[in-house]
C-alpha cells in the first residue's frame, strides 16, 4: 500500500513573492513620503509658510529699521528678522494637521490601516516625513529671512552678523520652532481626527491664548506664561517678546517638545485602540 504525498503549495516563488510585499519601515516611509509630495494642499501650504516668514519678517524688519526708537523691547536685530517665524507657524500647524486628517476625512485612513495593521508605524512615518520636510524648507528659509532682515537693518547700521552670540542658534532655533509646531499640528489631527477641530485648537494655543494671558493681572501671569508652548519655544529666537521670565532658549525648546510628546503619544494611544 503506497501513500501518495500532496505537493507543497509553498513555491519559491510564492515565498519571494510574499516576501516583497512584506511591510517594513522603509516602504510605509516612502509610501507616506508618496502621499506627502503628490498633494498640492501639502505643498501649497508649505509655500505659504515660506512667503509668510521671509515676507512679513522683511516687513517688521523695515518697520523697526525706521523707527526711531529701533526695535521694540524684548527683540534685536536678530529676533526682529525673525518674526515671520510666528506667521508661519499658522501654515506649518494646518500642514501638519492636513497631513493625516484629509486621510480621515476621505476615508483613505481605512486603507492605510488596512496595509499597516500595527498602525503606531504609519503615525510615525508621517511625523518623519512631515519634520523631515518642513525642518530642511525652514532652515534655508529661516537663513534668508536672517540675511534680508540684516540688509534692510544695515541703512541703520543697527544690523548682526552669523558671528554674533546667539545668532546661528536663532537661526537654527526657528527651524526647530516650526518643525516642533508642525508635528503638534499632526499629533491634534491624529487625536481629533476632524481638521477643523485640530485648526481650530491649534490657532487657540498658539495664537489666541498667549494675548490672552496678557489681560490677566501680572502677578498671576508671571508665574506660567513662559512655560506656554508657543512662549517657551520662541526663546530659541534670541528674544524676550515681553515674556516677564523667560525660560533659557533649551530650556523653553525642550517644554515646547514636551507638549508634542504628550499629543503624539495620546494620538498613538487613540490610534492602536479605536477604530478608524
């Protein structure tokens, strides 16, 4: 009596097969780098950013170049061609949120879930790509802004120079700055999944409650305006801007990063534990 075997249905070629359709870092990286350049929302927006920053802080720049008093009390000539930082940060917020809401809003998310069934690595592809782009776009931006600001102050001879202290660091500072304000822009949309309520919460942070703290008395404010994000992290531009007790620029970076720890990691916490 013989005993027939069936043949395996595991082939070489099925096994190389499934081994190039596996999911790895680098291919859920290039596939979110794929989505991040072929939108124009994303691009768009990052543009703004640029123009915001070089133009409104060539703008402010000249205001101070002709006033007769110089700069305004916190600021210099460094900080002061640096404003444009503040700006467009409102675009690198929206950038940030765009880039994983739109895909809740299309349902899109379904799928990407659904090709990255552990999910925290899609999260974190998209924080990459996302402070990858916006830190290299921001930096240069960041170099120009410095370099027309300082043109436009030298009619005045109130101009710096890269080697005066704090300098590079400003420089390098408001790149960080957006990168950080752009990946807590991310961290809300995962979170909120709604664009318009991570907008919205976003602008609330950075734009609307720091003036608002302004209304209250100074000896309650004093104590934890600086510790705010946008207060904290705007230390790395080598000014005050009226903050009463600033924090060190690392210091004040380090809480701003702080508070995008804490959203990024409720975000992965919503995102591993409901559904799409």
């Amino acid at each position: 009596m013989t005993t027939t075997l069936a043949p395996s249905t595991s082939t070489p070629a099925t096994t190389r097969r499934g081994a190039e359709l596996r999911v790895t870092r680098s291919r859920v990286l290039l596939s979110e780098w794929t989505k991040f350049r072929s939108l124009r929302s994303t691009l768009h927006t990052l543009l703004l950013a640029v123009l915001l920053m070089i133009g409104l802080g060539a703008m402010f720049t000249a205001i101070a170049a002709h006033q007769p008093d110089g700069f305004n009390p916190g600021e210099n000539a460094i900080s002061t061609s640096l404003t444009g930082t503040f700006f467009a940060q409102l675009a690198i917020g929206v950038l940030g949120v765009l880039v994983i809401s739109g895909e809740y809003s299309t349902g899109m998310i379904r799928a990407s879930l659904t090709v990255v069934p552990s999910r925290l690595p899609m999260l974190w592809a998209k924080v990459s790509v996302l402070a990858t782009a916006v830190l290299v776009t921001m930096l240069i931006t960041s170099f120009t802004s410095f370099f027309l600001g300082q043109a436009l102050l030298s009619e005045r001879h109130l101009d710096a120079s890269l080697a005066d202290p704090g300098a590079l660091r400003s420089i390098f500072g408001a790149a960080l700055y957006l990168t950080v304000a752009g990946i807590t822009g991310l961290a809300l949309g995962a979170l909120l999944r709604n664009a318009a309520a991570a907008i919205f919460t976003f602008v609330a942070v950075f734009f609307v409650i720091p003036p608002l703290t302004m209304l209250l008395p100074a000896s309650l404010s004093d104590h934890f305006v600086q510790y705010l994000p946008s207060n904290a992290g705007a230390m790395m531009l080598n000014g005050t801007f009226g903050v009463a007790n600033p924090l060190s620029p690392w210091t004040g970076f380090a809480v701003m990063c702080g508070y995008a720890v804490v959203l990024l990691a409720l975000a992965g916490w919503r995102l591993r534990r409901l559904d799409a």
